[in-house]
C-alpha cells in the first residue's frame, strides 16, 4: 500500500499541476513561468514494512527536511502572487499549485504516523 502511495505521490509530482480550464477573463489556467522555476521536493521514501526505530528516526529526519522544502516552495509561489502581474487563471494556477503541495505533505505526514502506530503496537505485544 505504501509504494502505491509513495508511487503516485513521485508520479503526481513529475507532472505539471495545471488544467487547460479558461476563465471569465479569457486567460488559462498555466502557471507563470517564475511560478514553474519553483522546486516541488520529492516525497522521501516510504518506510519499510514492519517499521523499526532507525527506520523511523531516519524517516523523521528526511520528513523534517521535506517540510523545509516544501515551505521553500510555497514561499517561491507566493512572490509570484505577489507580482500583481497575473491573470484569474494564473492565480488559480498558483493557488493548485499551492493546495497540491499542503495535500501531499499531509501524505506524508499521514504516511509516518501510520508506521509510527504499527511500530508502538508491534512493541506493545
């Protein structure tokens, strides 16, 4: 289940977030070139199952590291929406963009507390 996940996290994050939609003012829904320089992180690979302690320490440190990333990156898309610049359909981009990079860091997050639980279960019995 977990390299489903972690599969389609690194499958989701090669593509490029923008729909072909128009809006009222004419303009697409492309994310501005300053927007597409912007580096999504990876995700950090998924914690090997049955989990251990090592494991997950390690997996708590590259977890931290992504988070710090992913701040990085949506700090780097709100200068753009800083600009002013922008059509409806640039900013709908960004705002994807910017909801797609919060859903894939809860994944992430959700994905450790899953091994987190089953590693104190297995050392409860």
């Amino acid at each position: 289940m977990k390299r489903i996940i972690f599969t389609g996290l690194v499958l989701a994050a090669s593509m490029t977030a923008v729909a072909q939609d128009v809006m009222q003012d004419g303009s697409k829904v492309v994310l501005p070139l300053e927007a597409q320089a912007c580096n999504l992180p990876s995700a950090p690979p998924p914690i090997p199952d049955p989990p251990v302690k090592e494991e997950l320490l390690k997996a708590k440190k590259l977890i931290a590291e992504f988070q710090g990333e992913m701040e990085v990156y949506r700090s780097c898309l709100e200068e753009d929406l800083a600009s002013g610049e922008l059509s409806q359909g640039n900013m709908l981009a960004i705002s994807n963009a910017y909801d797609y990079s919060v859903d894939m860091e809860e994944r992430v997050a959700n994905m450790f507390n899953e091994a987190l639980r089953a590693y104190k279960a297995s050392i409860a019995k």
